[in-house]
C-alpha cells in the first residue's frame, strides 16, 4: 500500500495537463500513486497521460467514456489504494512539498 492516492479526474486538460502532472511527479513524497481518470476527453490529454504513464510506474490511467466529474471521482477513488487520498485538479500546479505536509496532518488528527 502506497502513503497516498492522488485522484486527477480529467477532461479536455491539454493546455495544462503537462505542467500539472510535472508538479505532482516533483512531490517530495515518493510514496505515491497517481490516478488520473480520463472522462471522455476529445483533446489530446489522454495521449499527454499515457506518455507520462511509460516513464513513471506510479502513474495509473484510467480511460473511461464522458460521465462527468463526479464519477470520475467514484472511479478514481475506488482505484486507490493509498493509506491517505488526495485530489489534484488537472488545472493547478503542487507545490512540492505539497502531500508530505496533508499526510503529516492527517497522521496527526487520526485517532
């Protein structure tokens, strides 16, 4: 089991898709999995994706025809298998240190 699951649902994400799953691969936090579930995009996203895909063994793709974000939530989040989750939109940029400091907090206020 990985620390964290980081849940990206996408759709039609091309123009920044690069620089957000950069980010995300930048973390400090090894210990990760990425899950980034593709929700119909008509766009060249899922083609960006899976390049990412055959460079880092961390990274799941999970192509799914268009049913809206909150399924591809479900769809992500039933995937995961980290001990914390996480969600990153596939608009916005982590900072590195970004799951390291969520987990911390979240090992800090579970009983």
């Amino acid at each position: 089991m990985v620390k964290v699951s980081i849940v990206m649902p996408m759709f039609n994400q091309e123009k920044y898709i690069v620089e957000c799953l950069s980010s995300v691969l930048r973390q400090t936090l090894k210990d990760i999995e990425i899950i980034v579930v593709n929700d119909g995009s008509t766009d060249n996203s899922l083609a960006l994706v899976k390049e990412f895909a055959q460079q880092d063994d961390r990274i799941v793709v999970i192509d799914k025809p268009n049913s809206g974000y909150g399924h591809s939530m479900n769809v992500g989040m039933d995937r995961a298998s980290g001990e914390y989750i996480g969600i990153v939109e596939t608009d916005t940029v982590s900072l590195t240190s970004l799951q390291v400091k969520e987990s911390k907090i979240c090992e800090n206020i579970i009983i």
